[in-house]
C-alpha cells in the first residue's frame, strides 16, 4: 500500500514543475510569433519594393513619347492599367490606390530642374520599420538609376544610398498615422 502511494506521488507534476512547463512553451510560442511577424513585415516590403518600381516604370512606359510627366495622377495610372492589381481596391472603387499598410498612394509630376521631367510616388502611411527599409534598400546596390530621391518631403537626397541613421531620422515612427515616404524618379532614365 505505501509504495503505491509513492508511486501515485512519483508519477505527478506539482504545479511549480506545470509553472515552468507552461513558461517555456509560452516562451517558445512567443519566439514563434516575433519570427513569423519579422516574416510578414519582410514580404510586405518586397512587395511594395516591386510595387513601385512596376509603378515607376508604368509611368515610363505611358509618358514614353512625351517630354513631361503632366496630368499624371495615380487614378489615370490605374485607369490605363499602370498600377499593380493588388494596390486596387476593385470591390468598391477600382482607381484608388492603396498600399499594404492601407495608405493612399499618390503619384505626381514632380519639379526638379524642368517642371514635370519627374515624378513622385508617395506612400502617406508606412510603419517606421518598413519606411526604414524602404529607404535603405531601394537607394542601395541596383537602384534605379532614375531614382532621384527619397524622403518623407519628397525633397531630392543625392546622397545613396541612403544610411541607416538617415533612414531612421526621415522615418520618425507616428503612431497613429505612419510615416509618409517619397521616392522621385526621372521620367526618363
């Protein structure tokens, strides 16, 4: 009868041991979670990275006979097939362009040396995160060689690529808002 007891004792989990237990798997499920949110972010930025340039040379390719970018808007890109499909909300308004995080995108003629021989493509709400390496690797090694600039106030940087700390100065990280990003393109490159 008594080593039954022990036995029946020997065999349980006090709960400081289920404590730790359930520690360990909560870490490991945390591990989990902030690699397959690392994941996500990462595919979300390539596939705004490709967004752009596919916009970017959307716009190259329509304004190709013209020497200005004038009237250029991102609902007249979206009408002539010039936006990626999945910037399109196609259920209730197919010419409103909208970036993954749900921000409107906007894409105008920009000024620089002659009014309209650029254009800017603004996304107004990125996360810091995001805007940071949106900046960092689209002004890297194979840039776009028409890429002119990239900055929250589509001012010109001639300076690429652009650094971390720079990157991390242009994208403040607002909460409520996100950051807005700009990249400025030659119309010709």
């Amino acid at each position: 009868m008594m080593l039954q007891r022990q036995a029946a004792k020997k065999r349980a989990f006090t709960l400081t041991e289920l404590a730790i237990v359930l520690g360990i798997v909560g870490l490991i499920l945390g591990a989990i979670w902030v690699a397959a949110a690392a994941v996500y972010q990462n595919q979300r930025v390539a596939t705004t990275t490709r967004q752009i340039l596919a916009i970017a040379q959307s716009v190259r390719s329509i304004y190709s006979t013209q020497q200005l970018a004038t009237g250029i808007t991102a609902v007249n890109l979206a009408k002539a097939g010039g936006v990626p499909t999945d910037m399109l909300n196609s259920a209730t308004n197919p010419t409103t362009v909208t970036d993954l995080w749900g921000g409107a995108v906007t894409v105008t003629a920009a000024t620089q040396l002659v009014a309209g021989d650029a254009f800017a493509i603004t996304l107004r709400r990125v996360p810091q995160s995001a805007c940071v390496t949106l900046a960092t690797s689209l002004t890297g090694p194979g840039r776009d060689s028409g890429l002119l600039g990239v900055d929250p106030a589509a001012a010109i940087n001639t300076v690429f690529p652009v650094t971390l700390a720079r990157a991390v100065a242009m994208c403040p990280g607002v909460a409520v808002a996100g950051n807005p990003i700009t990249f400025t393109f030659k119309l010709k490159s």
